[in-house]
C-alpha cells in the first residue's frame, strides 16, 4: 500500500524516519523534513518518490557509493550532516547518564582516506571486478570513482585489477585486497582465498608477484605472508619513520589521525610519564615521546617490533618502553602503571572494559579515550566517572566521509 510520509529525523543509521501510527518507518535516503511517498513493507519504505525535497539535500557526489551504502549521508549538507554526527554522540552519552560537553564534529576534507577494502571477482564477461558490496545484498558495486579516497588509489584501480586476477582461480575463493597508501607506496595485502585445498600453488603466486611488481606495489602480502616486497611500506608518526607491518591497523585518513594526535597531545601536557594502550605500530606513541616518557603496550607483537625500529628513526624523543601483551586478558594493573601521570587509551570497536576497571585505580590524573564506537566508550567513561574522573570534553571525529560511522577523543580528569 502506497503512503505519503513526512521525514521527522535521521537514525543512527543513517535511514530518515517517519512516525506513524502504526509506528516509525525508516526511508532510506530521507532527510528530516522531506515529503516522500511509497511503499512500506514491515516498517521501511525502501524506495520512496519524492514529493517535496528538503533545502539541505545535495547531488550526490558517487553513483558506486550511491549503490552500497559504503557514504549514505552523501546527499545531506555538510552542515547539518555534522550536527547529525554529534547530535549521535550526544544521545549516546546519555543512554550512560553522561552530560558533558561535545565539541562540534571535525570534518576531514574528500580525496584523504588512505585505505581501501576492495572485494574482488570475476564478471561473467570475464574481466576482473574491484569494488563494494551493495546495500544489504551480495551483489557487488564496481568501483570506478571514490571522491573519498586519495586519488592515488583510484589511479591504481586497473593496476589493481591486475593483481587480483592470480587470486580468484580457486572457485571457492573470494578476494579481499586491503589496500594502503603509505609513505613508498601501495601496501597490498590479501585476505579470502581459499586454502583448504592447497592454496595457491607457485606457478599462481609467480603471476601474482609478477603483477604486483607490474603494478609498483611497494608489498604484496596473503594474509599477512609476504609475496613480494620492492620496498618496506613506511608511515610517519609524528618525527618518526615506522615500517608498516602486513595488515596491520592504520587510521583511514591523515587528516582524522592528526586532529586526534593533537588532542590527546594537549591533553596529557604537564605530566611526566604517559602510559599509549592499544598503541599499535606508535600511532600516539612517537608524538606522545616530544613531551613525556612513555609506556607502549599492544597485543601485536608485529606492531610493537614495527614501534621499536622506529625508536631509532627520530631524534629529540623521551624514553619509549613498548611491551607486547594482551590487554584483554591481561590488562596492566595500578601496580604495572605505578608513576604514569597520563593515559592514552584506543582500543578496538570493544572497547576495554577491564583495561579501564584497572587505569580506574591508578593514580593517573588524565585520561585520553580514544574510540571509533561511542557506544563502548560510553559504558568504558561509566568506570572512570564512578572512580572520581571527570570527563571534561569529547569532540567527535568525522573519519569516515558521509558514512554513518563516529569517531571520538575524550578529555578525563579527576
């Protein structure tokens, strides 16, 4: 049955939504204000005409996003898209009866994301196709445009395609290429191909070292196994110059890792010795050492190897100690940070609700959260604020262009 609704607001997910009756339906694709009429079906109306656009409803910058929902909100005005953002934080906060401040969203420019999972497959005219898959279906969006993306990695798409052909022999097979730009770069690294039946044999991993180095890849690895490496993908923190371990974590863009760097920075001036957890590969770690001693841990041993040979890259740092250990199962207790004035916490979307229990009976006078999930890091701020912290500003962080996804930086005190 065909209905005409009028939008009231956005979900956290990014579909507009109507009340009813009957109660909300969700329009995907609706923004607050608009008139649309269409079809519903078990409350969502999932293609809709529209009857009376609103003001802030914008051409959309890619058909390819258009189709997988990889950038949902890419038809919304900067303006109110970014109120949105932290307007999600804000409810968020309150679901754990938190009210502090939030500073308005941070933007990241278009053309800055440094990373790309492309799925891979084989068309039925036989080319190979890079790109997402579409919303809520199998099907996959080649990707032939990417206005978020710096435009090195779309002018590598035919290079790429090239690479993933030796990939998709096995027909069980179905490619993942983790793309990333670094400092000599494309870093490749490869993940879904099938093993189960032998993997690939040497004749196909010749054709996929041959097409890498075709292509200039600095590396090409399979599940974090190296194939080929012309050159050791290398990325700056801060003074230093860290070499990149296969599929290992990297902020997205720059731009996002730069604005949360510095607040975290700011934040634990003044203090002497700064505990980084869940530092990875020295992300906070190299510019967190510019102003205080610092104490690393991440469960990567990888990452922490990567973090140590970049100690000597850098000149004019503090003390860098870095330790490889499960903060999961094994968090660092009040004794294992006995004289850490400052702590930088990032966890994984998770959060760390042990890892905060512990650093809540410490006697760290700050505590930077960093988190791409307001939700555990609300529940996380819980413990700090019922241990006597204060939690004095967040500021939300827009890595992820026109995406329904939030990041985050928190400012506790006690």
């Amino acid at each position: 049955m065909t209905q005409t609704l009028t939008i009231a607001r956005v979900g956290h997910q990014g579909d507009g939504i109507a009340e009813t009756t009957e109660g909300p339906v969700f329009v995907p694709g609706a923004l607050p204000g608009e008139v649309v009429e269409g079809a519903v079906h078990a409350g969502r109306m999932e293609r809709f005409e529209l009857i009376q656009p609103s003001a802030d409803r914008r051409p959309i910058h890619s058909q390819t996003y258009a189709e997988c929902g990889v950038a949902p909100m890419q038809h919304w005005a900067d303006a109110p898209y970014l109120a949105w953002k932290r307007e999600l934080v804000v409810a968020t906060l309150a679901r754990e009866g938190i009210e502090t401040e939030v500073g308005a969203t941070v933007a990241v420019p278009p053309a800055s994301r440094r990373r790309l999972a492309l799925h891979a497959r084989r068309a039925e005219d036989g080319r190979i196709v890079l790109g997402f898959k579409a919303r809520r279906s199998w099907r996959l969006v080649e990707l032939t445009d990417c206005p978020v993306s710096d435009p090195r990695l779309t002018a590598a798409l035919p290079a790429l395609r090239d690479v993933a052909a030796p990939f998709l022999g096995h027909p069980k097979s179905a490619p993942t290429l983790h793309v990333t730009l670094t400092d000599t770069g494309l870093d490749v690294d490869v993940t879904g191909v099938e093993k189960k039946s032998g993997g690939l044999t040497g004749d196909v991993r010749a054709l996929a070292i041959a097409a890498a180095a075709r292509a200039g890849l600095a590396r090409l690895s399979l599940d974090g196994e190296v194939l080929m490496m012309e050159r050791q993908p290398r990325v700056a923190f801060g003074r230093a110059s860290v070499p990149l371990p296969p599929g290992s974590f990297l902020q997205a863009a720059p731009s996002a890792e730069a604005e949360m760097v510095q607040r975290a920075v700011d934040a634990v001036k003044g203090a002497k010795t700064v505990a980084d957890l869940f530092c990875g590969a020295g992300t906070f770690t190299f510019p967190l050492a510019e102003v205080a001693s610092v104490m690393a841990a991440d469960s990567s041993a990888a990452s922490i190897a990567a973090l140590k040979a970049g100690i000597g890259t850098a000149q004019g740092l503090k003390t860098i100690r870095a330790e490889a250990r499960d903060l999961f199962r094994r968090p660092l207790s009040p004794f294992d940070l006995k004289g850490i004035e400052a702590i930088v916490i990032d966890p994984p979307r998770a959060g760390a609700l042990e890892q905060t229990g512990q650093i809540a009976r410490t006697k760290a006078g700050v505590v930077v959260g960093v988190s791409c999930n307001p939700a555990t890091f609300a529940r996380d701020a819980r413990v700090l604020i019922d241990a006597g912290f204060r939690l004095e500003i967040v500021t939300p962080i827009d890595q992820f262009l026109w995406s329904t996804h939030v990041e985050l930086v928190g400012i506790f005190r006690r």
